[in-house]
C-alpha cells in the first residue's frame, strides 16, 4: 500500500490533493537527500496527524546540519557538499503550490 493510499479516507477533492502534495513533497526530498550511508536519507518519516496536519521529519542526530544548508561559520564548514542549499527551498517550493 502506499502512503497516498493510507490517505485515501472519504474526504473531499481538495483534502486529497494536499495530501497528494504533502507525499509528494516527502518522496522528493528522500530523492534529494544527500547520500553518505544512506541512513540519511532512509530515515525520513511522514506521520498524518489528521485530515490537513503532516508531520515529517528525520530522526537522524545531524539532520538539523544537513538541512540548514552549507554553511561556514568561523572558517569551519558545515553541512553537505551534495544538498547545498538545504531543506528550506523545498519548503517554500511547498508552500507556493499549496497556495495555488
């Protein structure tokens, strides 16, 4: 079974269309995570709290690193060379076609 077929309650088009966007938003970013060990990016949970409430999220202790994006702070380097930006543009790219 899919995730989007876990959604897949009696609800009208536009709840299953945000849910579509929200299992969409989750497959994308397990593609775009970067990739040492692969715990990384197999660690990606997606949790209905409700009809229009998601939660998702990565258990890993150092997600907060990678999805902040590269960053120097005190001429030391952090995050990962392979998901520059981070997280955050996939939020607002989110964000934007919910709003449509």
């Amino acid at each position: 079974m899919t995730l989007l077929q876990e959604f897949d309650f009696e609800v009208d088009k536009d709840i299953k269309e945000v849910a579509s966007k929200v299992v969409e938003f989750h497959g994308d970013l397990i593609k775009a995570s970067p990739v040492d060990t692969g715990e990384f990016r197999d660690a990606w949970e997606l949790i209905p709290n409700g009809k229009l409430s998601w939660t998702i999220f990565n258990p890993q202790s150092y997600s907060s690193i990678l999805w902040a994006g590269r960053k120097v702070i005190n001429d030391r380097t952090y995050g990962s060379e392979q998901w520059p930006e981070g997280g955050e543009p996939m939020v607002d790219k989110l964000r934007e076609d919910l709003s449509k």
